[in-house]
C-alpha cells in the first residue's frame, strides 16, 4: 500500500516492500534497499543503498519522530499533523499501520472507552514493536485487525470517535 509521507512541508508517496528479509521503499520512481540492524544504545542501524545511518524512530500518533545523530525529522502519514490528525478535536479518528507488519497484540475492543495516549494495537515492523496510540481520549469504534494479522502500510486498524 502507499502511504503519504510529508517531511519538512515535503510530501512524498511511499510504498514499503519486503523482500527477502530486506526492506524496499518505493519514493516516487526511486527505489532504495534498507536493512535494519538494532544497536544497543538505543539507536538503530539503517543500511539505505550500502550506506549506514544511526537513527532512533519514535511512533507518534502523528507518524513517527526520526532522530539522526545530526537531528530530528517529523514524518507526517497521510492526514496527519504533529497536534494529532486534523480535525482531531471531534469526530472520528482513523488509526493506520505505519508500514507492514504483523499484528502482535490488540489492546482494545469495539465500544470500549480510551483515554488520550493509551495503547490500541501492537505491530511488529522491521523487528521493532510498534505502539499505536490513541491520539485523544474517545471511544473505539471499530477493530479492524485481529492477533497474527499480517497489515499492509496505510491498513486501516482501529477507528476512535
């Protein structure tokens, strides 16, 4: 699935592949292989095309913060601003898989009431769980994964009103 990702007023369509235990990522007509190598001072190791970055990634409900030795990047997925998604201060609120993974645990269940910041789903991506939050308090709407569900980017998991 392709996903809009917007850094520094930039936006991009980004489709993730995995492909023999390596990750592609699609931008625009540029294609580039990234491994992915965890470090134990918290920081990863991402190989983009033979060269080696430190980056630590940050869910955020939002999209993720990337920080590199150098500095931090917000990336924004589709609709969605650093103050949450737009429009976040009623109405409904669609959760999505911030790449492919695996869906390891659901946190919630449909009508149950969350709190701003409470955990919802767990994806396992790119050997890192991933916890996706609830960017206010509300109530769940919908659940649309289950435990062991493989998810594709952009995936619509869990809607909050």
């Amino acid at each position: 699935m392709i996903v809009t990702a917007t850094v520094r007023g930039q936006s991009h369509q980004v489709e993730v592949r995995a492909v023999n235990g390596r990750y592609v990522a699609i931008i625009g007509d540029r294609s580039l292989e990234v491994d992915y190598l965890d470090s134990p001072d918290g920081f990863a190791n991402l190989l983009v095309e033979g060269r080696s970055r430190d980056v630590l990634v940050t869910r955020r409900p939002w999209g993720y913060a990337v920080t590199l030795r150098s500095g931090r990047y917000d990336v924004l997925l589709g609709d969605q601003t650093p103050a949450g998604p737009r429009g976040s201060a009623g109405g409904v609120v669609r959760l999505l898989a911030p790449m492919p993974g695996k869906v390891v645990r659901v946190l919630v269940e449909q009508g149950q009431p969350v709190t701003e910041a409470q955990g919802l789903v767990v994806v396992e991506a790119m050997k890192m769980e991933n916890e996706i939050k609830a960017p206010r308090e509300g109530t769940v709407r919908e659940v649309h994964v289950r435990e062991g569900q493989a998810v594709e980017g952009g995936a619509l998991l869990v809607v909050v009103e």
